[in-house]
C-alpha cells in the first residue's frame, strides 16, 4: 500500500472517530485522548531511549493529567503530571542506569507534561460550558486546515526555509498559508455563533496559527536531536501519534488558555 493511499485510508477511519467522540463529549473525548496519549508516551520513550526514561513514571504522570482534566479541570490535570516528577525519582532511585539523574527525570518529566497536558486540552476544551463542543471543533479543524494548507502552500510556492537545520521542509510561505487558513477556519467556524465576538475568533485563529507550528517544530527538533525521522508507523503514511498531534500538543492548550481569557 503507497503512502499516500494509507493516508487516506487512516483519514478515513479517523477523522469520523475524533469527530464522533468531540460530537459525543464526556467520557468519549477523554477515552480517545487517553488511548492516544498512551501511544504517543509509547513513541516518545522509543525516540529518547538514549536518555533512559523513567517510563513508568511518564506513562502515570500523563495518564493522571487527561484523567485529572476530565474528573476535576486543569488543576487536577497539572496535579496528575506533576505526580512524574517524585514518582522519577524514586524510580531513579532504585534503577540500575547510569544515566545522570537530571536526563533521565528530564526525559520523563518532559514527555508527561509535552504530551498528558497537550491532549488533557481536549476534554478541558469540550468541558467548556455550553459551547464546549463548538469550541473543540473549531481548534481541532483550524489545526488540520493550517497543517494542510501550509503543507501544500509549501510544496507550490515555498523558496525561503524557516527552520533549515530542524525542520528543513517547512518554508515561511508554507506557514503563511498555513497562518491564513487557521484564522479563517476559526472565524467562519465561530461566526454568529453567540460564543465569541469577532475580534476573538479571529484572537483565536492567530494564537493556533502561531503555537501550532511551534508544537510541529518542536517536535523535530526532538527527532533532529535522537537522529530518527518519524516517531512510528502506527499510523501508515501519516507516521506516528506523536507526527500526528505534534502540532496538537501546544495549539490545544495555547487554544484553551485564551478561551478562558476570553470568558
């Protein structure tokens, strides 16, 4: 199966899934975000191994932060990551690795939070009062519609690399494309709504455009550093979990933030 048909197979079986379980709410945003926190924790520990995480302690700390987001909000989301930081040390304490302690409780730290709070934004977002649901669609698609728009609006007329060294790909015409599809897909998706005014939708739109792809270049930055090109191939063409949310992991608590701001 060509890449490219294995991407369309995986859209085709996932985006109806996401969309289902933020059409649904509750427990189904959490669940869906669970499983793929465990999976992107996965790839994380498989990329950094060099580092020798404490694994253990990454998977409860991320784990507890989606868990913490859906029971009690964000300050039982931060509770539960942070839960990573004593639970590495202990584990340090009792390991055999000669790994120096600040890399190997970094490390694990590092993925707990990178990746529990990233998608704990997912049911902080659809717990939003009554336009939760709305709030959640309209970050998830401004994410998808900048990630494709700056994709193909590289490939066309990209000339000048933003980040040549870590992301060589990705042009500065890419992601003004990109930029430019994010806030608009936030407008119309929040026009005459009665959620947000103008001015905030379009607040809304800018803060994606600019934390996403951040998150993508942090990302690979990290594969640039473990010298690996994706982080797995769960996902056929498409990669790994963590290919995939990367841009996810900052737009979405960048995303949630403002919302509370704004209300």
């Amino acid at each position: 199966m060509s890449s490219f048909v294995s991407r369309l197979v995986v859209a085709a079986i996932g985006l109806p899934l996401v969309l289902g379980a933020v059409y649904l709410g509750g427990w189904w945003v959490a669940g869906l975000a669970l499983a793929a926190t465990a999976i992107a924790l996965h790839e994380y520990w498989i990329l950094v191994r060099a580092l020798r995480p404490l694994a253990a302690a990454g998977y409860v700390g991320g784990l507890l932060a989606v868990l913490g987001a859906q029971l009690g909000g964000i300050d039982w989301a931060v509770g539960g990551m942070l839960a990573a930081l004593p639970l590495a040390f202990l584990l340090k304490l009792v390991s055999d690795t000669r790994q120096a302690a600040t890399t190997s409780i970094g490390a694990t730290v590092l993925g707990a939070s990178w990746v529990g709070i990233g998608l704990a934004s997912l049911p902080l977002i659809r717990d939003i009062g009554a336009h939760g649901r709305l709030a959640l669609f309209t970050v998830l698609l401004a994410v998808w519609a900048g990630d494709t728009f700056a994709y193909f609006g590289g490939r066309l007329l990209g000339r000048h690399r933003m980040a040549p060294l870590t992301s060589p790909g990705k042009t500065w015409e890419g992601v003004l494309f990109g930029t430019a599809a994010t806030v608009f897909v936030a407008f119309v998706a929040l026009y005459k709504q009665h959620f947000l005014s103008i001015p905030q939708s379009l607040l809304l739109g800018a803060a994606i455009a600019v934390a996403a792809p951040l998150g993508d270049l942090f990302e690979s930055l990290l594969k640039r550093d473990m010298e690996v090109k994706d982080s797995g191939r769960i996902l056929g063409g498409h990669g790994g979990m963590l290919d995939r949310v990367d841009a996810l992991l900052f737009a979405g608590p960048a995303a949630y933030f403002c919302l509370l701001a704004f209300a």
